[in-house]
C-alpha cells in the first residue's frame, strides 16, 4: 500500500478535518484517518449510502483498536435524505477526537 503523502496534505488542508468515506478497502481508510486525526487532533468522518458500514467500521477500528484510550468517538450523527430520483439515502457523520491521557 502506498500512500502519497503530498497530495494527502493537501488533502487534509482542503477538508478542513473532514473525511469522506470512499470504496477504498477499510484499512487504507483507517490509515489516511489515522493521519488526519495525529495532525489535527479532531477529524470528522462522512459516509453515504452503502459507506455508512464502512464509516462505522473505520471509527471503530480508531477508537476501540488502534488508539484505545487515547480517541474517543465525541459525535454521531445519521440522517437521511431523498435524491433526485426519489431514493432515500442514508447518511453519517462521526467526529472522532483525541483525547490527552
């Protein structure tokens, strides 16, 4: 797995703490999160639709896995709205935090 770290950067610049969960396997994700979060210290996780399993199991494998007691998972947020072509599509946002121990 090779991640680039300059366009990462940017990246992170750009979404100003916000991730959006995307078909990436979940460990990359965890990876990218990882380093958002170590940088910034709050990070704010978005999934849609078929992501949301994915957002959920990204949080989870931070917060109870890797950074047990040092992240903590400060916000949730679901809700759903209709698309253009009538579907119901879920949505979450999770804010996950570091916390000093």
């Amino acid at each position: 797995m090779v991640i680039d770290v300059k366009t990462l950067e940017s990246t992170i610049s750009e979404t100003n703490e916000k991730f959006v969960i995307t078909d990436k396997p979940v460990m990359e994700l965890v990876m990218e999160v990882l380093q958002i979060l170590n940088k910034n210290g709050k990070i704010i996780i978005n999934g849609n639709d078929n992501s949301c399993p994915t957002t959920v199991s990204v949080a989870n494998i931070i917060t109870q896995n890797i950074l047990k007691d040092t992240a903590k998972t400060e916000d949730i947020s679901v809700d759903s709205e209709i698309s253009d072509d009538g579907r119901l599509v879920s949505t979450i946002e999770i804010t996950i935090t570091k916390i000093s121990s």
